[in-house]
C-alpha cells in the first residue's frame, strides 16, 4: 500500500505515530503543490483553511487510484464540504460507539466521541460504522474514481501500537476502493554509452539517403543489394536496436542519429547514396 501523510502531520506527533507503526511515508513540500501520483493521504483538518484549499484535496482525490483520508476534525472543516464541486451535508455530532466485532473500531471505540451524519456520500457499514453510528464517511464519483474520507477515529491512538496490522488493513481499504489509475508508460530514456559500430553507420546512412524509406524496404532495395552484404547488416534487427538507443524512430533517422552520421566518414557518401536509392542509377 501508498499511504503518504502531508508535511505537517508528518511534523508532529500523530504522524510520527503513523510513520512507524503504519510504515507511512511524509511528503517533504506541502501537499497543495505536490500531490503523490496515487496511493492514501492522509491530512489534517486543520490543514483545509478554506474552500479552495478543500476544493484542490478534493478534486485530487477523485482521480482514479488517489484516496484523501481527513483526520483529527474539527466543526470548522465541514462548512466548507458544502462548497465543493459535489456539495456535502456531512456534520460532526456527539455519540458513543459500542462495538461487538474485533477489528479497529474496537480497539478505538473508548476514545472516539463524535459520528458524522449526512445523507450524502458513503459509509461501509463493517469499515465505517459501529451499529448505526457513523465514525468514517467518505464520497466518490464513481466506481472506478478516487475517493475523499473523513474520519473521527483517533489513528495515532496508543491503543494502536500493537496492532499495526489492523491498521495497515483498515487504510488499505480506502486505496482497495479508490479505483484503477491508468497506468503510464514511460518512454525508454536514450542510452547514452552507446557507440555506433561501422555496420550501425551504414544503416544511419541509408535512413538518411533513403528518405521515407522503411527498415524492410531498404533490406529489399536492390541498389542497397548490389552495394551492400544486407546479411551482415541484418538492416531489421539492427534497426530495432538503434531505435532502443534513440537514434532512430518511426519517421526514420532522429537529430540524435544524424548527428552521429555527421560526425563519422560516411557522412561525405550521403549526397551520392541519395540519388542512387531515388532514381537506382549506381
């Protein structure tokens, strides 16, 4: 699991609580400028000081993969949940939780005196609820969205510190829901320890004197039969190496590649190869 804690709950003592025995990682920059990719984060109340403040948390959490878990909360915090983009009618009450099942809610129930009513957003009623008592609500857009929670549970509880498991499962639950993020590809980095061998040369040559020609069709070029051994250039596999290190793509030779070119003998038999691949006079 990802769960990360803003930088000023990491400061003190309810997230250096959660550090060790969630296994939490801080952020180092303030949470409204540097959001974690996904993953569970979890912030103070204190920390939403106005409606654009809630309004950024929010709108973080809704994506797909992302969860915001609001802790140690304060009347103050929910005027501003009617502000929202998707308005919420959450309030905090006074109640007593009596619990029967083992699990956090348990473990916390002596020390939790408040519930949030509201007939907005979700609540699960073995995660979230003791009877009808509401400790944890949270929203979503929808199934496959992220999610925004608020609870009453005191996490940082000393109660806690032998039960680091039941914890990391109870927040676990908000990523487990918080949707699929779509995952990003990134692109091979070009290698830069790669030196072109003679035969890599030849081929950047005839990309580049070949001008909208493909890897196979060079192969099957006969003026590049006639002039070459295409079985020691093996133009296609090459090809697909050269490409890993940048210094061709799909439209042919890259700045990366012609550079390379340029810099070697071959360059000065460009001009000449050009027009023998374009009009197949050798």
């Amino acid at each position: 699991m990802s769960l990360y804690l803003s930088a000023a709950l990491a400061s003190n003592r309810k997230g250096r609580f959660l550090q060790t025995v969630a296994g939490a990682t801080p952020l180092t920059k303030g949470w409204i400028n540097s959001q974690p990719a996904s993953g569970l984060l979890l912030v103070q109340a204190e920390e939403l000081t106005d409606a654009n403040t809630m309004q950024r948390l929010y709108h973080w959490a809704m994506q797909a993969g992302c969860a915001a878990l609001v802790i140690n909360l304060k009347a103050e915090q929910f005027t501003l949940l009617a502000h929202l983009s998707s308005p919420l009618d959450w309030q905090l009450v006074p109640a007593v939780l009596r619990v029967q099942e083992p699990g956090l809610t348990a473990l916390l129930a002596s020390e939790t005196d408040q519930a949030i009513v509201g007939f907005t957003g979700s609540a699960d009623r073995h995660q979230h609820q003791a009877s009808d008592v509401v400790h944890t609500r949270y929203i979503r857009k929808h199934s496959n969205s992220g999610l925004l929670a608020f609870t009453t549970l005191p996490l940082w509880s000393l109660n806690l510190l032998d039960h680091s498991e039941i914890l990391v499962s109870w927040l676990n639950w908000f990523v487990d829901h918080a949707g699929i993020a779509e995952r990003i590809i990134e692109p091979n980095a070009p290698s830069t320890d790669y030196t072109p061998d003679k035969h890599d040369l030849v081929l950047l040559l005839l990309l580049y004197a070949g001008t909208g020609m493909s890897l196979q069709a060079l192969s099957e070029h006969n003026a590049v039969k006639l002039m070459f051994d295409v079985n020691s250039l093996d133009i296609v596999k090459r090809g697909e190496m050269l490409r890993q290190h940048d210094f061709i793509d799909e439209a042919g030779i890259t700045a990366t590649g012609k550079t390379c070119l340029q810099a070697s003998q071959y360059w000065a038999y460009a001009p000449l190869l050009s027009e023998q691949l374009h009009t197949g006079a050798l």
